[in-house]
C-alpha cells in the first residue's frame, strides 16, 4: 500500500511538473525578427521563438540589421536569414515597402471600426439611436458603410520609414451625407497640404473614383468617417459609402510576400499584383495559375474562386426583342439567348429558345416620331405627330409644344442607354440590362450578376417659354412597377443641382405608380433611375444571387415637357404670332397677361397677380400673390421691406434685407471633429439680395477648386472647421427657402412655440415670414419649409439677434421645417404721431410747445416735430377743491336759470288768459264804471245774487299764494280779505 501510494505521488508530480513548464527550444524553434529603431537610426536582427511553445534554448546572437529605412523593391522580400531581397515565389506578390488591402471577408489586422452616437445628449426627447447599422461592415469584395446619425469610423494606424502615400477607391453617390477622408501624424496634427482630398466629391452610382494623398515619415493615423446630416432626422435614408482597395505605401520591409487570394493568380517571380482568372477558370489562394472549369457541366465567372454547375435552361436565360420594322411595315418577335450562356440546353427538361413569331403590323411610334424606313424617328420642325401616322404642319398661326413621350419600348430611344456596373473591379460579363418589350421597359439579371440596373435618359435643355416666375420650368412623369423577392430597391436621381442627387427611393414590392418631379432650371439635365435586386446589407453568395435573379423593375411610359429637343404631339395656337419665323415657338405674352380662350388675346392679369409663364390660358392662370407681398412685372411677388398689418400699422424691415447668417448647435464626434450648419438669410428684397451657400471643397481629380453654390431666399450648408490650417470647410448647400410667399401677423403659432420650446408671451405681436423649397426629398416629399419670427424688442438694435428652437437643435425637428426667432428693433411698428404723447410747455406770450414723445413699442421713421399752439389752461393744472367745485357751481347755475325759465314760461300763460276773459265780459265797455244808485243790498236780496265769481285756475292759485303771504308779511287794511265779495251795481 505504502508503495502504491508512492508511486500516485511521483505521478501527480511529474504530471505537474509538465504542466508548469515548457519544453527547451531548440534551434528549429527560432526565427527571426527586427527590435525597434534605435536613436541611431539602426535596429538588431534577434531570434525569438513562438509564444507559448517553448523555453530558454540557446538562440543564435543578435546581429546588427539593416537601416530603419531601408525596403525592398515591389516583388521582393526581404530574406531575414541572410537580409537580402529575394523576388516573390510564384502564387504570391509583394509592393515592397507598402501594403494593399482588397480582401474584405473581414477586417484586416491593423484596421479598428468604430461608431460614435453623440446626437443623444443634444437632441432630447428622441429615443436612444442604435448606431449597429451605421458602422463599417466587410462585404468580401469591398467595405461599406450606412451614413445616418452616428458618427462611423474606420481607422489604420500605419508607421511609415520613409515618405509614401496612401491610395483607396470609392463609391460615395449620396451628397446628402457626409464623407471625410483624414490623416493625423504622430503629433496628433491633420495633414492639410491637400485639403480637397479631406472631402471626396461624390460619385455616380456604381461608379468608384480613386484618391491618392501623400504622407510623411513617421506614425500616421488614416480616417475614414461618416454621418448623416440631418440631425433629429430619422426619415432620411442614405446611399452606402463603399471602398474596395486600400495601398498603402513607404512603410518598412516586408518579410514575406502576400498570397493571391482566390480567384487571382500570379505565374511568375517577382509579382507586383495578382491577375483575375478568365472566364471558366477558378483559383484558390496563393495559385501560380488558374485551373479551367469542366466546359460541359461548369462554368465560371472572372475572377472565380469555384466553377458553378451549369443549370439546364429555363425561361430567364434568354429573352425577347422586337425585329425592326421592314418596308411594309411589318414586324415579328425574335428570342435571343443571354450572352454568355451558362445552361445546358440540351438536357432533359431544358426550355428551347423559342422560334420566331408572325409576321404582325408594327406598333405606333411614340408622339413626336414617325416611320422613316422602319425606323421612328423625330418630326421636324414645325411638325407634329401622335405616333401613329407621319408628322404633319402645324397650322397657321400655331406652334408646336415640343416634349419627349414614350410609351412604346420597341427599341431603346437614342437619347437613352442601359449600364450595369458592379461593386467589384470587374464588369457585367452576361448581358444584365434594361432591356425593351414593347409596353414597357424592364430590367434582365443575368445568373450570378450582383449589379446595378442603371437607365439614363438625357435632356438637352427646356424652353422658358417667355418671362418665368419663380416656379417649374418642366415636369418629368413616369409610370413605374416593381415585383421583388427580397428587399430590392428603385431609385430615381437627377442632377440638376449640379451633381447626382436622389431624388425618391422605394423598397420592395410596388404597385404601377405614377410618380412627378418638378423641374425648376433650364439647363442641361440627366435622369437616371437606378435598381439593385436584394439589399447590398445581405450576405453576398451564389445562393442570394440565384434567390433574387428574378426581381425585376419595370417603367411604362416616361414624359418630360417644355424640352428643347424630342418631338411635338400637338400645336398650340399663337396670339401674339411666331418668333424667328416659326422656329422657336410663339412669341409670348407681355409679362403679366393671359391668353383669353375665346378670342386668343393677351389680356391682364388683375392687380396684385402673377403668372407663371407668357403662355398660360385663361385668368385662373393668373395666381393672387401672398399677404403682405405685392406682384413685381406681373412675373414674381416680392417685399419690399415694408409692411402694414391689418390695424393700419406700419413696419420697415429695410435694415433685414442683406443676407444674414446663423450658426447651428456645434456638434463633436467621438474623435473631435467638430461640425455644425450654418443658415444663411435673406428676409426680404429683390433678387439681388438672395443668400448664397457655397461648397468649396473638390475631389482630387478636379485641376483647381470648383465653387458649387446654391442661391435662396433660406440656404443651409455644413461648415467644419479646421483647428490646424484655420480655415472653415464648407459643404452640402441645399435650399430651405427658394422664395418668401406671405407675410402675415395676428396668428396664433402657440402650440408650435411651446413644441420648439420659444416664449409664448408676446406672440400675438410677432410678425412671420413664410418660405418654401418645393424641391421634394426623400424625407420631405412636399418640399422644406422655414418661418421666420420677428419679434419687437426695443432693447436690441436694428441688425438684432438670431435663435434657434431651443428645444430643436438645428433649427427644426423634423429635417422639414425650420423655424427661426428673430428679436430686433425693426420688428417694432413706425411710430405714429397720434401714438405719441403731448407734453405742453409753459405759456409765454400767449403761446405754448407741444413736443411728442414717442412710447417704448415702435420706433421713429422720421423725428416728430415741435408744434406750438395758443395758451390754454387745463383743469388738471387748478387746485383740487377748486377742480371738484367748478362743476357743481356750474350744474347749480344750469339749475337755476331752468327754474326762471319755466317760471317765465307759466306766467307769460297766465297773462294772456287774463286779457282774453276780460276782452270777453263786455264787447261795448268803453273803460269807466257806471254811477252807483245804493251802496247796500235790499231787503230779502241774497248776498249771493247777481254776484260773480272767477274761477281760479293753476297760475291764479299760484300768485294768490304769492299774494296771501304777502299780504301777511306787510298786513295791509285795505286789502279785502277772501271771503270779501265785490257788488257790481
């Protein structure tokens, strides 16, 4: 037992004694490596073993290596063993001094990705932004990124012994993000001697363009970033930024050369590069040459890593076209394989290309072409045509309406063409295009392509037909449909701002659409539509390409108006007659006047109207200009800086006029790259006072700086300063206020300033101007729209101050609508004198000064004058006690004279009783009294008999009243008393 015990114990140590060490290295265990430069410029060749598979040994001594700056030339190594350059074996290649990357199954060594979300603390009330989607991602043949609102980076630090360069090519359609290029050396400063390489210009779509910048000796940290601009957008969805190669050059030697990667070989010693393999030919990596596919069961494309099995044929391997036209106007189908065929049609259940169709009449030409040798083409000038006969005069006194129209795809229009262009180096090698069939024209993949369809169609230029307003020039319409498996897209760009520009996207599945684009310009122009069978975020196999093959984009009719080149459907009539004898259309109308539909002549527009063109019909072409603007020609409407709102009170905003700008909320990345917008206003004036944004940032391919710039009432642009070369990088202009449409005060925007976060208190005084962009966005499919607020502030001055939503960050919440506060001395009413307040000086030789001071709300125009007048006195000026009895004695005085006067009235009343009953007692009474015969009544007589009594009226009441307390004051004996009665004989 004690034995056995023994013998576990010797077992469990050795086993730990193995376990805690490792073996000795020996000398096959070593290789060699370089130290790190020393301060003379020189560095040691030292052996070391791998990690973690053995210990101590005896290496072989240091030795003194080569120069720190010394490489090897492209195709060669440099062999540690005896520190010569040796050439690169077959199956693999070298650059010498520098590194190419251009495998993209995952991130390459040396390369970190990176996403930065700084949006969350300076937009409140968003939910938190998931930055997954937005960061680098390997795609195999290339890297892509999704702009959108984080900051996304991808960075190699690289260390360079000598002066070199960096190299990479790119794909960047989408102007409306951002894409920056940038390089920082050891002391953390930008390289700025090519400061346009910082900001790569943008591409078309599938197109890549190469950009090469100059780096110098030491540590270099290379950038790539994007971010989308629209901050708070989450509408906005942008284009990928792609990069497919990276070469890096002047770095040290290399002590091993690369192995091809698939699909690519190199035959011979001292290769630079690796070539394609052709067409039926595969390779894996490191191959000094490319095996060929079984020609009867596989194929391959260029570049191939595998051969594929070749399928048995089917519907989609060939398709159908439309023989031209012969003398008798005849036709037939006709079905043509898809070149190269990769299906085996002679296996059982294979389709066999379909034989020629009958014979049929020829479909009509498109409106403005007739035949001409079985051919369609343009009417000449002139002439019109609906398609379907030969072109005709237009009658007298009649132009034709020139535009492009087609609605028959019986071939491809010359002014149109078909590109297919891929992700990679390589080309479409089946024929995937676009491709015409009769109703309509469709897209065609061929097996195996992962492309985009792209279809262009060029304009040469639109009529203006006479004076424009500010307004469409032309109108594109098309009719479009979708049927896809996946998440395919269709997209329709334009370039009229000056580069490629996506105008709308759809996803998926999409019902026949009739879709319009408002021109705005007369220039040159191209449209192009664009699809792309599954999302460029799906892994990218031969089983996807296969699953989404069948995905197809379909277009039905294309129309573009007012064109100067293309055909006439039609004439219209000329009431002003022809310009250059027929040959550029009718002369137009004078500007501000409409044709009358009944007898064809130029007639006004009423006051204060405008009217697009000089050639519109009726006077419901005549379109009212907004509040507070007036028509300008009878073309446009303007401001002229003045305004009178509804109560009569007048505002002068001239002291706004020049273009004024606005800084957004400044942002930082994560690596402290700062940017911000900036606004640029022009309140009100003419054209001439319109606020310009410029781009001054180029590609490297441009010879000198190329200025883009944008002309708008409203404009916004990206401004990112540079820290080391002190300038302020200016890109993305873009119109958020092509013209000012109304003016208007007394309404009430409440809830929009509590939802932006402004002071509501006051608000029914501000003033606003209405802007609008009618140019359509993805995210803004009615246009841009921005009001600005004009607040009275007698406390700023007239230039005043510019906010911000305080609850907005960049002066909208929704990447739509912009709203600004402007607090200024100008926003207050012109002081009216019947405004002001009267101060009358002292009186001084019977005349007083008026002098007026105006109140604090509005300002002076022109200063009010001093006026005199002649002395008053104001009651305010007495004694109080005098003041309150001034009016009582006047009502007491008022009083009294109404009482004599109706005093006077009654006994004038009385008067005149009296004198009539006296006139009436006796006609014949000459005035004396008779004799009297007795002084004494007789006897049984009574005292009442022959005696007469005056009835007493109001007024004798009155004055017998006044009489008998008369009578009692003085108490006279010989007045008779009441009951005193007066004989008569």
């Amino acid at each position: 037992m004690a034995n056995f015990l023994v013998l576990l114990f010797s077992m469990v140590l050795t086993a730990y004694t193995s376990e805690g060490r490792l073996p000795t290295c020996q000398p096959n265990d070593f290789h060699y490596e370089f130290t790190g430069c020393d301060s003379n410029g020189g560095r040691w060749r030292v052996s070391v073993p791998e990690p973690d598979k053995c210990e101590g040994g005896a290496p072989p001594p240091p030795v003194r290596g080569k120069d720190c700056k010394f490489t090897c030339d492209a195709g060669q190594f440099l062999n540690m063993t005896d520190q010569v350059c040796n050439p690169c074996p077959p199956g693999t290649y070298s650059l010498g001094g520098g590194a190419r990357f251009d495998e993209w199954d995952k991130i390459p060594q040396g390369f970190t990705a990176d996403v930065d979300n700084f949006l969350d603390s300076i937009v409140p009330g968003k939910d938190h932004i998931n930055c997954t989607d937005t960061e680098w991602k390997p795609k195999g043949e290339f890297i892509a990124s999704y702009p959108g609102p984080c900051s996304s980076n991808l960075v190699y630090s690289v260390t360079l012994v000598q002066p070199g360069s960096v190299t990479f090519e790119y794909q960047y359609t989408d102007s409306a993000s951002m894409f920056q290029f940038k390089v920082q050396n050891d002391q953390c400063q930008s390289v700025a001697d090519q400061e346009a390489s910082s900001w790569p210009g943008p591409t078309k779509e599938g197109e890549f363009k190469q950009i090469n910048l100059v780096l110098k000796t030491g540590l270099n940290v290379i950038i790539w970033r994007t971010m989308g601009l629209n901050i708070g957008d989450t509408k906005t969805k942008y284009k990928p930024v792609m990069i497919r190669k990276i070469e890096v050059t002047g770095v040290a030697y290399t002590s091993e050369c690369t192995k091809c990667r698939a699909g690519t070989h190199s035959s011979k010693e001292g290769a630079q590069f690796c070539t394609p393999c052709d067409v039926n030919t595969f390779s894996e990596r490191g191959a000094a040459q490319c095996n060929p596919c079984d020609a009867a069961t596989l194929y391959s494309r260029k570049g191939a890593s595998k051969c594929l099995a070749r399928p048995v044929c089917t519907d989609r391997d060939y398709y159908e076209t439309q023989a031209p036209c012969n003398s008798e106007q005849k036709t037939y189908t006709e079905y043509k394989w898809i070149l190269p065929q990769v299906c085996r049609e002679n296996d059982d259940g294979a389709v066999r290309l379909p034989s020629e169709g009958p014979p049929r009449d020829c479909p009509p030409c498109n409106p403005g072409h007739e035949y001409v040798n079985g051919v369609c083409q343009v009417c000449g000038d002139n002439k019109y045509s609906d398609g379907s006969g030969l072109c005709k005069l237009c009658p007298a006194s009649t132009s034709p309406t020139y535009g492009i129209e087609y609605k028959w795809w019986n071939e491809m229009p010359v002014n149109m063409s078909s590109e297919c262009i891929t992700f990679t180096e390589s080309e479409c090698e089946s024929e995937s295009r676009w491709m015409v069939a009769g109703g309509h024209v469709h897209t065609h993949y061929g097996r195996g392509d992962d492309a985009y369809l792209i279809l262009l169609l060029k304009v040469g230029g639109f009529r203006t037909n006479g004076a424009s307003m500010d307004g469409e020039i032309a109108r594109i319409e098309f009719v479009f449909e979708t049927n896809c498996t996946g998440k395919c897209e269709f997209i329709f760009l334009s370039d009229d701002t000056g580069h490629s520009t996506i105008i709308n996207t759809w996803e998926g599945n999409q019902q026949k659409t009739k879709y319009k684009y408002s021109i705005h310009s007369a220039d040159p122009i191209t449209f192009t539509w664009a699809f792309e069978h599954s999302d460029w975020t799906i892994e990218d196999t031969d089983q996807t390409r296969e699953k989404f093959v069948n995905d197809v984009a379909k277009i039905y009719s294309i129309k573009v108006t007012n064109t100067l080149q293309g055909g006439a459907s039609g004439c219209q009539k000329c009431p002003k007659g022809l310009a250059l004898n027929g040959q550029s259309g009718c002369v137009p109308c004078p500007a501000g006047h409409y044709i009358d539909v009944n007898d064809t002549s130029c007639k006004p527009c009423p006051p204060n109207t405008v009217i697009p063109n000089g050639y519109s019909w009726g006077p419901e072409s005549c379109v009212k200009c907004g509040d507070g603007l007036r028509a300008v020609e009878g073309q446009r409407c303007e401001t002229d800086c003045m305004y009178r709102d509804q109560d009569g009170r007048e505002y002068d905003f001239s002291s706004l006029a020049g273009p004024k700008l606005i800084q957004g909320s400044h942002l930082f990345t994560g690596t402290g790259t700062q940017y911000y917008h900036g606004f640029n206003i022009s309140l009100c004036g003419s054209r001439d006072t319109m606020a310009i944004c410029r781009n001054n940032v180029s590609s490297s391919d441009s010879k000198r700086l190329k200025i883009h710039q944008t002309s708008a009432m409203v404009c916004r642009t990206t401004l990112v300063p540079d820290r080391d070369s002190g300038t302020v990088v200016s890109t993305q202009p873009v119109s958020v206020g092509d013209s000012l449409y109304k003016i208007v005060s007394n309404v009430s925007l409440t809830d929009m300033y509590l939802r932006e976060g402004y002071q509501k208190d006051g608000s029914e005084n501000d003033i606003h101007f209405y802007f609008k962009s009618e140019k359509s966005t993805i995210a803004c499919v009615s246009g841009r729209n921005t009001i600005i607020s004009l607040r009275c502030d007698p406390s700023e001055t007239k230039a005043g101050t510019l906010e911000m939503p305080p609850k907005c960050a960049d002066g909208t919440c929704d990447g739509c609508d912009f709203h600004f506060m402007w607090r200024t001395q100008s926003a207050c009413a012109v002081c009216r004198k019947e405004d002001a307040e009267k101060i009358i000086g002292e009186c001084e030789d019977g005349v007083q000064l008026v002098h007026f001071t105006p109140p604090a709300n509005c300002v002076l125009k022109s200063k009010l004058e001093t006026e005199k007048q002649a002395c008053t006195v104001k009651l305010s000026a007495l004694p109080f006690a005098l003041q309150v009895a001034i009016p009582i004695a006047a009502a007491f005085s008022l009083l009294m004279l109404l009482v004599v006067m109706y005093c006077w009235h009654k006994n004038r009343g009385l008067e005149v009783k009296y004198m009539k009953l006296a006139e009436n007692s006796d006609r014949n009474y000459d005035g004396e009294l008779p004799g009297v015969d007795s002084c004494a009544l007789e006897d049984g007589e009574d005292d009442q008999y022959d005696s007469v009594t005056f009835k007493e009226s109001r007024g004798a009441r009155f004055f017998k009243k006044l009489r008998g307390k008369r009578g009692k004051d003085d108490e006279n004996p010989f007045e008779p008393s009441n009951g005193e009665k007066i004989p008569l004989t």
